[in-house]
C-alpha cells in the first residue's frame, strides 16, 4: 500500500468529527459522512467553535455528505475509519457496505473502545479482515496523544505498520500496540482506578474538593481528579463504557467488585446531569452564575464550593506515601483506591500488554498521569505496596511480587533504562525509531557542562542542546550567562546548537518577580543593564558562527520567543503556543522582539498565501504592531506561521517526543556551508508610520477596545517600530538602533505606576490587568 493522502470518516459524532478534524490537521483530505449530511456540515462547524482544527482554514480540507448517497466517495480513500454507535449490529452492516466500496488495500479501521477486533470482523470477507484494525482515539483527538492500535491475526504487518507510523509522525500520537482484550490497556486500568475512586469516595462520605485533591497532584495525577474526570468526559459516557467493560470481563475480575453504575449516577443520568456538556454534574455553576456549586456525596444536594480541608493531605504535604500511611480520612480514601489500582495493573498486564512500559504509556497519554501505574509502584517500592496489601487482604499479583523481590519494575542497565517483563525477564524500555530524549541522554552520559540554571548536552553528531532550569524556564542573569557561556564551548567542540528540552514549556521569558524587585529597589533606570546583557546574549545567539535551532514545544512568551526569534530556525511541535506578550504587563518586547518582528515582516508580510513581499516602509510596522499590540499568541504552530513568529521554512514536528531529533536534523541540514547572517539595515517608517500606527491606536481606543494604559504602551511601541517623528525613511537604520529604542521604551514603560500594578497582578493572579 502507498502513503496515505485522502480519508473516509464515517460517523460525525464527537469523536467522529474530532478524529475527521485532526486528520485534516495533519494535511488530508477528508470526506465526513453521517446519516445525513447536514449532521456532518454541522460537526465540522462544532469542531471549528470547539478548537479541533489548529487552524481555521483546514476545516476547507473537509467534505460532508451522507453515508446513503455518498458512501462511493470514499471509493479513493486510503484509510477509511468507522466512528459509529458502540453496536456490533451496525458496525457490521456498515462493513459490508465499505467492503463493496472501497479500493483494494486500503485501511479500515474501528475507533471503538469496547468492542473487540474479533467480534468486529467475524464473518466478514478475509481481504476486509486483512486490511482492518482498530485505531482507538482518545477524546478530544487533536490534543490527547494517546492512539490505541490492535491487530488482529489476519491484519497485514503492512497495515499496522503503515497506520503506526502515520499516527506516530503526521498525527502525533503515542501509539501503543494492544492486545484484543476487553478495554484495551488504557480503559482497562483507567476504569479500575475510576470505578475505586468515585465508588469509596461515596462510601466514605468524602468531599467532592477533598477526593480530587487528595487523588490527584500527591500522585502526578491531572487536578481534575476523579470527579472533575468525570463531569470532563461525561457521566453518561462513563457510565456506557463502565457497563460495556462489566459484560465484557469475567466474574472473576476485580473490577467486578464495584456496581456498574453507582445509585447516584444513576440519579444524575436521570436528571440529565452530565458534566460540561449539560452545564451541571459533580460541579456547576450557581443559579446567580458568580460561585461554583458541587454535590455532597452524603446528601446528593448541591453546596457551595469549597477549599479542600484535610488532615491527611495537610499532613502529607504533597508524598504520596506518607499520605497512603496516614489515618486520616483522605489518607484512607487514596490507599483504598491507589493500592487496588496499582495492584490491579499488576494483575492484567500479562493478559494485556507485552510490558510494563506499554501500561504506563498508555495511562500518560490517555489519562494525562505524570507517571504510570509501574512507574508509582517504583516510587512507592514496590515491597512497601506488597506489605501494604497484605496488610489490607488485596491479593498480591505474581507479577507484582517478582518485581518487589527484584527491587522493581524498572533499572538503569549499560546507561539505558530496562523494564521487568512478566515472565521475569528484562528487556530496554520500548522506544520508537529516531527519538532523542534528554531523559535518555542523561541516563547514558554527564551533561557536557552544567551551569545550575542550565545544563549543555551531547545529542551526538557533534550537536550540542541547551537546556534551561529554571522554574517554567523563566531568563534570568544565571541562565543568560550560561547561555553565553555555552556559545562559547559550542564554537570549540560541536557543529551547531538545539535549544530546548523534554519539559512542557519552552520558556515563559523573563523572570518578572526578579525585575520587579530591581525596579523597587533601584528604580526603573536600574533595570537597564540587564536589558542590555539579554541584548548582548541573544545577538550573540543570531551571529554564532554555527548553526542555532530552537526546539520549542508547550509556551514560548516574551523573552522566551524572542530567544527563537534569534535562532537561525524554529523547530516547533504542532501545538505549540508562542507570543510576544510583553504589553499585557504594560511593557513592550526588550530583547530585540520588535527589531526581529520588523525584520520578517520587511522581508515579506504574512497574508492568505503565507508570505508575500511588504510594499513601502510602513507596512512592515503595520504588520508588526497588528501582532505586538494585541499580544496575540499562536493557537498552534500553524497559527504562529500566520502570525509571523515562525518562517515558511521553520519546521512543524506533531510529534512532541520527534521534536528534538528534528531539531537536531535541522542543525545538521545547516551546518555544512554555514555562515552566520550578514547583519542588516532597516528601513524605518518615521512619521508616517508612526501617523498610520496611532491611527489604529485612536480608533481602537475610540471603540474601547483598549484601555487607558494600553494606550500608553501603544505609543511607546509606535516610537520603536517606526523610530518616531524625527526619523527619516531615507536612512535604513542598523539593528542595533532599532534595539536602544526597544530599550528606551521599556525603561520608560517601567516607570509607569500602571505598569508596575500589571506586573504586580500578574504575579499575584496569573491573569493581566486591563487598566
């Protein structure tokens, strides 16, 4: 079979038009079918309002119709995947009409989460058999990573491995290859550990805000919790999967142990308590709209909400262990469900996974933990959970016990992470192809120098990587120096530089709480050198002598995009969020993100068809002061190509696990020949831009669009991107002007009482200050 250019989705429900939505993401052309037509216009519309589409204008990629009069049309499809009614009846039927449709080889596959692949393809043609599979999706399909793939004995290892690597490099999916066993991995343990946690909550009388604190962050769990989960994905959807699940396995499973559906879901199906989609479940908003409501578990009646109050979680302070020790009423809860949970894995894995790694995967991907199940035992001790249960009267899993009499699931062997299989052997930890991770390199080797706030590593091919350290990687003097520093060791030993790490967060800029207490203490004018030292650093960056690429996942605002707006290419992962946000804190961008912005768009503004030449000296502010302004921040990596922060030649990797391998490859592409970039001149705009840009400013203040401040911090922005009234367009003006004025304007900014309340809302809240 060849690559795969064109989809067929059948079923337009939410996970139907999630998964249509992400393929178009990934650069197909898709046709969306339902029972009628007009049900699929309308889920592509619901994915648009819903953020399925990382830019607006794939949703063009999609065609709808209905499955009656337009089935034919998925005739040319390559992979044709079936998003119907968890009903084995209609799946079927559906089959047979696909089969006399489609072409030969291409794939079909099932996004059920119940069913098994068996059931699926049981008395059905050998050539559908051996061109099926399911592709199990988790909600929503743009952004969880998890993908679920299960072959079954007749499937093609061409067809598995096709749609692996599809969903591996253009989907940007965690793929983990299961067995055909009821629940697959992910809800298989995730529903245990669910059906536990909100079945002993109820029994204990627990509060709502109490069981999803204590059962989440101590564990690396999402704060969501269990009940937060719940209203997340749907009660009744839950409550479908649970019973599904309970059909599906034998009397002798400990899921068993639980009711399929708790008498107070029951209650809550009935009065069309659903979760967000019905706007009330475990938690709603108060009649007036201004509090949150939950309901008590004893009574079943809506209260206020509440900060979670408890001695156990007081106690613990956040160590899992010690809170599964304490006697507390919370302490109880989380060893009543955590210990069951993880003895549980330990109990199914032979039956539904080849490892431990696979498991854990599965339950970061799907269910967003930090760690897997296998990964807590190891920091629990796997012999501390092993007398935990005997003291309890839990079975003990015999895979659990090998694993405690070996000192658990997983060991560092010959600089390379192994895991305990259940069989007894060991084996490395499963990795696909071509991923570099700092994780894996800090397991085999020592940092090339470590800086504290930073370290540098060896990826290997004479490419060095930067990686920061700071809380959300935050710039302050110690990594600025550390940078330059590692500049200085790339030039003598390496062929080129990654900035970037494993972490969720490229960077969130400067670290405002240390210039803020700068400013307070030496005024706004004492904050000028370290001004200066970003400038110096950054410059350094752009004119190494060898090739910079930034490796930008997760959020790079201020500073932290201003840093990649100097590297010689961006390699961003497909969701990443980037901004110059500096005016939301009433300044404006001081570490040449102005400079850089004029640059790019002088060289070519960003319209419909992506970059095209910039007529005349004013555009280019224009263009820029549009993005700078406003602080806009990119969606996804799509959206910042619109925007300006990426080039049409930076690279978009939709993996997040590829992306420092491909930034890596960037290096390499542009080490041989390199020359750093000549600097160059620009051509400010003067008065006349700076007219036209205070023209916008008027028009938006006159509509009040802006406030008083951000009128202020318009203009100061206005005087760097057109150098103000007594420029002269005639005379290009060098780089390091346009950055004095940068300078001057944040200074000047930093003066300013209304400023310094953002700055100081900003660190309290989090949110800006609209003043």
């Amino acid at each position: 079979m060849g690559a795969i250019r064109k989809a067929g989705v059948i079923g337009a429900g939410v996970m139907g038009s999630g998964i249509a939505a992400h393929l178009a993401n990934a650069g197909l052309d898709v046709m969306l079918l339902d029972v009628e037509a007009a049900a699929a216009t309308a889920a592509v519309a619901r994915q648009l309002k819903a953020g399925g589409f990382m830019d607006p204008v794939f949703a063009e990629r999609i065609a709808t119709g209905s499955v009656d009069d337009d089935l034919p049309k998925v005739a040319d499809a390559d992979w044709i995947i079936e998003a119907v009614a968890e009903r084995l009846d209609v799946k079927q039927a559906l089959y047979a009409r696909i089969e006399s449709v489609r072409k030969p080889g291409s794939v079909v596959s099932s996004n059920t989460s119940t069913i098994p692949l068996a059931a699926l393809v049981e008395g059905l043609p050998e050539a559908f058999a051996a061109d099926f599979l399911v592709t199990h999706f988790f909600n929503p399909p743009r952004t969880m990573p998890l993908l679920e793939l299960v072959a079954g004995p007749a499937t093609r290892p061409q067809v598995l491995a096709v749609i692996r690597d599809f969903g591996d490099r253009r989907l940007g999916k965690s793929i983990v290859v299961c067995r055909d066993t009821p629940g697959f991995i992910a809800n298989r343990v995730g529903n245990f550990w669910m059906a536990a946690a909100v079945n002993e909550a109820i029994a204990l009388g627990l509060d709502v805000e109490v069981a999803d604190a204590a059962i989440s962050k101590p564990f690396g769990i999402p704060k969501t919790g269990i009940f937060g989960l719940m209203d997340l994905v749907g009660i009744d959807l839950m409550a479908m999967v649970m019973r599904s699940l309970h059909g599906a396995l034998p009397d002798t499973d400990a899921l068993k142990q639980y009711p399929v559906e708790p008498r107070l879901l029951s209650r809550m199906v009935e009065q069309n308590r659903l979760g967000q989609k019905s706007g009330a479940g475990f938690v709603k908003l108060s009649a007036d709209r201004k509090t949150r409501e939950v309901i008590d578990l004893a009574t079943w009646d809506y209260r206020p909400q509440r900060e979670p109050e408890s001695d156990s979680l007081d106690a613990a302070k956040g160590n899992p262990r010690a809170l599964i020790e304490h006697e507390g009423t919370a302490g109880r809860y989380v060893a009543a469900v955590m210990e069951k949970a993880l003895a549980y894995a330990a109990a199914v894995t032979p039956e539904i996974a080849a490892g431990p790694d696979a498991v854990d995967t599965a339950m970061r991907a799907g269910y967003g933990w930090a760690k897997g199940p296998f990964e807590i035992i190891d920091q629990l001790g796997a012999g501390w959970l092993v007398a935990r249960l005997e003291q309890h009267g839990i079975p003990v899993p015999d895979y659990l016990g090998r694993a405690a009499a070996a000192g658990g699931f997983y060991s560092v062997e010959g600089g390379a992470l192994v895991c305990l299989l259940p069989d007894g052997t060991r084996r490395k930890v499963a990795t696909a192809p071509g991923i570099i991770t700092l994780a894996a390199v800090q397991l085999a080797s020592q940092p090339v120098q470590n800086f504290g706030a930073a370290r540098l590593w060896d990826l290997g091919d004479d490419v060095a990587c930067f990686e920061i350290h700071t809380k959300m990687n935050t710039f302050n003097p110690e990594v600025l120096n550390a940078l330059m520093a590692a500049l200085e060791r790339v030039e003598r030993e390496f062929r080129g530089l990654v900035i970037g790490t494993d972490g969720p967060v490229f960077s969130a800029g400067a670290d405002i709480r240390q210039f803020l207490e700068v400013v307070e203490s030496i005024g706004p004018t004492g904050f000028g050198p370290h001004i200066d030292h970003g400038h110096r650093v950054f410059k350094a960056v752009k004119y190494a002598p060898f090739p910079v690429v930034g490796a930008a996942a997760g959020l790079a605002f201020g500073g932290g995009c201003e840093l990649l707006l100097h590297c010689d290419a961006i390699q961003a992962h497909g969701e990443l969020s980037i901004g110059l946000v500096e005016t939301s804190i009433g300044l404006v961008p001081g570490w040449g993100g102005c400079k850089e912005m004029l640059l790019r768009f002088a060289e070519g503004h960003v319209g419909a068809e992506g970059y095209a030449r910039a007529k005349g000296p004013v555009a280019p502010a224009l263009a820029a002061f549009g993005v700078i302004a406003p602080a806009k921040v990119s969606s996804s990596a799509f959206e910042a190509r619109r925007f300006g922060y990426l080039r049409p030649t930076d690279g978009i990797t939709m993996n997040r696990a590829r992306l420092l391998a491909d930034a890596k490859a960037k290096v390499l592409a542009l080490a041989d020949g390199y020359a750093p970039p000549t600097p160059v001149v620009v051509t400010l705009s003067g008065p006349s831009g700076a007219s036209a840009l205070c023209n916008v400013l008027e028009t938006n203040a006159v509509a009040g669009r802006i406030t008083a401040h951000d009128q202020v911090v318009g203009e100061a922005l206005v005087t760097v991107l057109t150098g103000g009234s007594s420029t002269d367009p005639a005379q290009p003006t060098p780089e390091d002007d346009i950055t004095a004025l940068e300078r001057a304007a944040f200074i000047t900014l930093l003066g300013e009482a209304a400023t310094l309340e953002r700055v100081r809302h900003m660190l309290a809240t989090g949110k800006p200050l609209r003043n």
